[in-house]
C-alpha cells in the first residue's frame, strides 16, 4: 500500500510540473507570432543588473507602420498576417542568441549584445524593415513599412527600461 501511495505522488508531481510547464510557455509566448509576449518582454526590461561595465548592448524598438489600414481595408485577419510575416522575417534576420520578442500591437523588441560598431546595429535594422518591404497582403495597397527605435548601453542608458523608453 506504502509504495502504491509513494507511486501514486510521483505520478501527480510529474504532472504538476508538466503543467507548470506548459502555463509557464503560454505565459511568455505570443500565439500569433510564436516569438516571447509582453511578459516576457516586460520581464527582461524590468530585470535589474543585466547590464555590466563590458557589455556592448543595443536595443531595437520596431513598430509597424500602416496596420490600421489594413486592419480597416483588409481586416483583421490580414492585419494578423502582417504581424506574424513581420515578426518571421525578424526572427530571420536576428541571430539566434540574440532577444525578439513582441511588446504588443505591432511593437517588437529586439535586444543585440557585443555590438561593436553602431553602424552595423542601425544597418541591420533597417535592413530588416527593407524584408517586410516584400511581404504581399492581398489588395492591399499602401506601403508596408516599419519604423525603428535604437538605444545603446552604455551611451544612452544604464538600465534595459531606460534604453527602452529612449528608443520607443
């Protein structure tokens, strides 16, 4: 009876921490996009000591132009595409080690470390709002655009909130 007890508790804790997984993924990730949410997002600009003297670090505020009217010439569903061909080409054009995640809407927030050279950091950015350049929704008729944010530690900002605001 002990060890059909002691079995029986081992089968509930691991799904308990199955479950904790799987809430702890819908809690940080975006459905749309597949790309960290604004928890997560939040939580990295909320997280005190990230940043030391020998970090090289630059933060990319994206922010989609026209979504509004796609949103009220095409839909929502549209508008949705948009948002998730828009954060696909991110994800692309940003190396893996690198932070994307979606801040909400249409912002997206892109954290690069070891940046050497600024240039390169602002030639990557636009760089990334030329791909969405190619994106096709149909019908629809305006340019599809993005705008872009960029704040560097430690020249702007010695906190991840700070170099936020100042590049949103």
């Amino acid at each position: 009876v002990l060890m059909l007890l002691i079995g029986y508790e081992f089968i509930k804790a691991v799904r308990f921490a199955a479950m904790n997984r799987i809430l702890r993924h819908k809690a940080y990730l975006d459905n749309a996009t597949g790309l960290p949410n604004k928890n997560k997002c939040e939580e990295i600009l909320n997280a005190p000591d990230l940043l030391s003297a020998q970090d090289a670090v630059a933060i990319c505020v994206f922010d989609l132009n026209n979504l509004r009217n796609i949103n009220n010439n095409l839909g929502h569903d549209k508008g949705d595409e948009y948002i998730r061909s828009f954060a696909v080409q991110l994800r692309i054009a940003v190396a893996d080690e690198y932070f994307v995640g979606r801040d909400g809407g249409d912002e997206f927030i892109v954290f690069v470390k070891d940046i050497q050279e600024h240039g390169n950091a602002i030639n990557r950015a636009q760089e990334i709002c030329q791909k969405i350049r190619n994106i096709e929704i149909d019908n629809f008729k305006g340019t599809i655009s993005c705008s872009i944010g960029i704040a560097f530690y430690p020249e702007h900002g010695t906190t991840f909130k700070g170099l936020y605001n100042l590049a949103d």
